[in-house]
C-alpha cells in the first residue's frame, strides 16, 4: 500500500526523532512492501522564525493532504520572549484543533529490561499495561472567555472549562472501543464531588457505557486516580479523563515506564489524518547532540501503522523490534546508569537492523 | 495556655481518628502544663442525618468561637444519592469559605522506617521533605457559572476557574513565607502555556518574590511537575499552587510517604481559627474496626499546636513520638506488610505513652 505522510519535525530533538521514525517506516515499507511518502511542514519555533506564527496556513495544507501526521515536538528557550498567542505551543494547540484531533490515546507500556528505570519498586510496575484516552480539544484549553478583567480596582482573571455532551460522548465512546480489543475496563477520571463538567462527564460515560455491556465502567475521583497510578497501576486498562487532567495524570504516568523516553501518543481525529507524537518535548538542553530517545517517536509511528494504517502486523514488528533492542542491553543516554550509551543514530540503526 | 478547640469528628474513621489527637493533645497539655477545651461540632453526612444540610450554622458558630479547629473526614456511600448540593463534601467547601481558610498546607516527610510502605524506591525518597501549599477558596472549586446550558439543542456543561489578584498574592506570599523557616527555596506550579490564570499567577509570583529577595523562586509546569514529584522528590522545598492542582498534586505525593495514613494538613486563615485535619477521607470500608491510621490526624493536631498556638516545642514533641513509635516498629494495618498490626487506640497509647 501506498501512504502519504506529513512530517512535522518541529523544534529541538523533535528533528532527529522524526527522522528516526522515517527510517523506521522505511525499514516495514521494504519488509512489508508498503510506500509512504513523505511531505514536511514547519510548526512552533521553526514557523515562528521563517513564517512569523507558529502554525502556518501551508502546514495545515500539508497536513490535510496526507493520511497522517508525524510530529516531532514544539518549543525552546528562543521563544520564551515571545507573546502568548505567538509561542511554539500554540502551533501545537492549533493544530490540535484544525484537525479537530479530540482523542489522545497514550499507552503506558511496562518493559521488563527497564524495571531499573523506574523510580517505582519492580513489584508495582511489573506487566503494567494501561493507556490514557484524554480529551484533546476542549475543556479548559479552549474554552472562552480566558482573560483578565478589571472591575472596579480589582484585577481579576478568569478560565474556562467548557464541554459540548457531543464532545464528552465522542471520547468516552472512544475509550470504550479501545477497551473491546483490550482487557474490557474503563476507568473514568473525573472531579464530580466538585466540577458540573464531571457530573455530565459522569452521566454520559453511564449512558455510553449501556451500549457496551460487555465492558466494566467504573468511576474514580482525579486526586485518587494521581495515587492509584503509583500504587497500583496494574489496575488500569483503559484510563478515559478531559483534557487538563489527561495532560497531569499521563506525564505522571510516563514514570511507571521508566523514562518519558518510551511514550508514544496518536491523536485521532473522526475524519482526516489523525496525527502521531512521543509525549517528551523538544528538550533543549540535549537538541542537536544525537542524544536523545528515538523510541517514542518510533513507537508513534507504530501507532500510525495501526490506528491510520489497519497495519497492525506491521505495528507489532516496530514494537517487538524496539523490545528486542532493549532485551539486547542497548540503551540511549536517558535510560542508561552508567556512561556507556547509543547515539539516537545508533539506536535507531540497532531497531531498522532488527525489522 | 488555654486554648478552645472546636472539633468535627465527622463520617466514617473520622470519628476515630479525631479521639486519636484529642488524647494526644491532653497529654501535651498535662506534659507541658496547658488546657485545652474541647467542643463539639456535625459536620458532613453526620450532619446530614440529623440537621439535613452538611454544615449547620450551629457548627458554624462552634468553629468561630473557638482558637482552632480540628476536623476528621466526612462522606460515604450512604449519602451517594443526596443532590450534589447537600452532599458531605459540601460541608468541608462550605467551612473552607466560611472560615476564609485559603492556604492548605501539606507537608510531605520521609520515615525511614517506612521506606518498604511507599511504591517508589528508597534511594528516591529518603530524606524527601517539602510541603505543598494549595490554595483553597478560590478557582475551579468556586468560580461561576457552574452549570448546565442549552443552546438549541445542543446540551453545553461550563465551570470556571476564577480568582482575583490578591487571592493568588496571599498565597504566594504564604509560600515564601514558608520558605523562609525551610530551605529557602519555592516552586510554583502552573499551566502558563495554556491558562491565562496561570499567567497571572506567574507574574505576581515573579512580583512577591521581590520581597523576598534571599528565597529561590522556579516556575514549573503541572504535567512536569506531577512527573518531577515522582522522579526527583528532593527537589522540592514549598511547592505552591491553585486548587486543583493542588489537589491533584498533593495526592499524589502522599504516595512517598508510603500512605495516604500518614499525611496531615493545615487550612490557614488571616484572621479567626485555622482548620486542621488529616489529608485521608473517611474511610467507610474501615470506619468502626479501631483499623484507621491515627497518625495523619495526630500530626495535625502538632500542626496546629504549631500554627494556631505558637507552641512550636509541643508540636515537635507530637512529632518525635510519632517518629518514635514507628522506629520501636509499631505500624498501624495500612503500613503494616503482614497480619501483625496496632488497633487505632493502641497506636494512639503508644504515642501519649512516649509523650
Ligand atoms: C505543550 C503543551 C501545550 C501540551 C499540553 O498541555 O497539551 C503538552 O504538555 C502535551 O501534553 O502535549
Ligand atoms: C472532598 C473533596 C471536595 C476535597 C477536595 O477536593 O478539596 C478533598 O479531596 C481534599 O483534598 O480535601
């Protein structure tokens, strides 16, 4: 099969990763007889420093004309000057909302040859295997108003956590479906002993979950789920929650698996290319050294193949690849004790070797 | 001294555990030669079953007339089916905003003795100790509108997180007030990529931190932060932040104290009683078995000998028994790893005893 996909290597290591995935995806078009094709767009700092904004028009175009979206990550430093509406992360946010990508799903993977990783005991975290269905194009991130106000002599300043029912309905039913190839269990976070937002957000997973009776739904409060993920994240299948708490509870989260390093994410959309990122950020600090992990970029990429592509045995064989290298003892700078580790080049040499 | 404390047992292990510091503070009462004087409020599904609302102005009048109050937990199943408005937890909204009570402090402390209890690895925990200043009257938990709308005939849910200038002032101004009796050093949490509140909150934090020209003050994120609590808990001294956040965060952190059991909490007001109670709910699968860790509550009350009363050589001595009696191995059953373990009271004598 033949496959377009756009390539937005954005800012810091968000180049060499990406360009790590593409080798990968190579490597299972060679073995699997499949062409992508390539096409780049700029987002966050790179669009600010040749375009002026940080999600340009012909990005968006390149965006639309693919069957999915690699993305590398947004931000640094260099921006930090500049105003809000104008920062890397609002290319991020907008894109987000032109492809109208409203489910973030972001597995948490436990990996045996990582256990030493962790700042958690083995014994928590062994065979961990969850994922976190967040919201990705509402509630506090985009509801308006979001500004300050004078009244009188007082400055005060206001946020908005806004949701449509259609827009609470569209993920928990995704959630749901996730779970059906999964091991058959919801855990809806939400703060309903405090928020009108959870009490709906409650009532609709209830009414949502009658169409799935096979599936157990159960409801947990957001300050619980932040301690059950450390003390017992063996409880959870599939973690559905709004957009704010999804963005605390999964960077919590990227601890279990060792190192922020290893997590993937899809953003699907309805209709139109669903876009594809590693959770980490552009980390400045190690950009341009051949020192970061490629793995979650790469394990993106896997998610491209199955949830974009219906590739799901080419999926498997990035990820079993990616469990191989890590089983063999290679390890990039983030995940390694001592001195001796891969350059990102290497790493993802050691994966396309092994597919 | 003579002081007045009013005390709300509340539901479930509340009860318990609040018999717990009243006899822990008689004891440094008669040790150290002061009286405290004890009255009684309802609070929360107790109050429920017998005035029909959460918080009775009865109750009310009890707190404001004493020096500090002391409150267990409220909730349980029992009232699941009461309307949102009267449900238990209203009671604990409620006083938290009738007592003015906007900074919650959550201290966090390693126990040696207890580094088997928490899920995260020893050399990550030893020697953690920071405390987490939430602010507790304002944002998501009591900005309107928080409601239901139809527009057409589309079903729309908002909550607002709201809060004037000087509500976020006098909180940051609590945290480096904080810093100061610590290790000089105040981390405030925010979403300021996202949040316009959160911008706001930086830029009075950056303004405060002028007068407190010999404190360290770093901006971090939420997402990152609920990673860093996890992957380098030494880092932290105060940690200061809104309510939900807060909340969320806080839970969290309980975690590296190896249980929920073990943390208590201070809700400071300028003027009138501050409001003093253990960071664990009610309880309801224990409530009645004399099973509940005391210690959380316990710990309290030494906040409040220190906070409400000055007596800052009577809290420590609470402290040290506590730290005592777990170093003699006594264990309460959330910290114990097998079938041997203290009843409440015991756990309690324990403690009066090396007082
Ligand atoms: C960069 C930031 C706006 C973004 C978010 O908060 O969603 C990031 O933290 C993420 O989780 O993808
Ligand atoms: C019971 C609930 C309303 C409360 C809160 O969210 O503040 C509790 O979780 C807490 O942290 O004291």
């Amino acid at each position: 099969m033949t496959k377009k996909v756009a390539v937005l290597p954005g800012d810091g290591v968000g180049k060499e990763v990406t360009k790590g995935a593409i080798d990968v995806l190579n490597a299972i078009g060679q073995r699997f007889n499949h062409q992508f094709e390539f096409s780049y767009g700029l987002i966050g700092g790179a669009a600010i420093d040749t375009e002026g904004v940080p999600l340009p028009e012909s990005t968006v175009a390149v965006c639309k004309e693919a069957d999915a979206v690699l993305l590398g990550a947004v931000g640094g430093p260099k921006w930090d000057a500049v105003p809000t509406q104008l920062r890397p992360e609002r290319g991020l946010l907008a894109i987000r909302k032109e492809l109208d990508l409203y489910a973030n799903l972001r597995p948490v993977t436990y990996y045996d040859s990582l256990a030493d990783s962790s700042p958690l005991k083995k014994e928590y975290i062994q065979d961990v295997d969850f994922i976190i269905v967040r919201e990705l194009t509402g509630g506090l991130y985009f509801g308006k108003p979001s500004e300050r106000r004078t009244n009188g002599s007082e400055e005060v300043v206001v946020d908005t956590l806004y949701y449509k029912r259609e827009e609470i309905e569209r993920i928990i039913r995704q959630a749901f479906e996730t779970a059906k190839v999964r091991r058959q269990k919801v855990t809806s976070v939400d703060k309903a002993n405090v928020l009108e937002s959870s009490r709906l957000w409650r009532e609709i997973a209830e009414e949502v979950s009658k169409d799935y009776p096979e599936i157990e739904l159960e409801h947990m409060l957001v300050d619980s789920a932040a301690m059950q993920l450390i003390r017992n994240p063996k409880h959870f299948d599939v973690v559905v929650t709004e957009n704010m708490f999804g963005d605390i509870l999964s960077d919590e989260a990227s601890m279990l698996a060792g190192s922020l390093g290893m997590l993937p994410s899809a953003s699907l959309t309805l209709n139109g290319p669903s876009l594809y990122e590693p959770v980490h950020g552009s980390a400045p600090d190690i950009a341009g050294q051949n020192k970061a992990n490629p793995i979650a970029a790469i394990l993106s990429a896997a998610m491209m193949l199955r949830h974009s592509f219906g590739l799901e045995e080419e999926a498997k064989a990035v990820e079993q690849a990616v469990e191989h290298v890590l089983n063999a003892g290679h390890r990039t700078a983030d995940l390694a004790n001592g001195s001796h580790y891969l350059s990102t080049e290497k790493m993802v040499e050691a994966i396309v070797d092994t597919i």
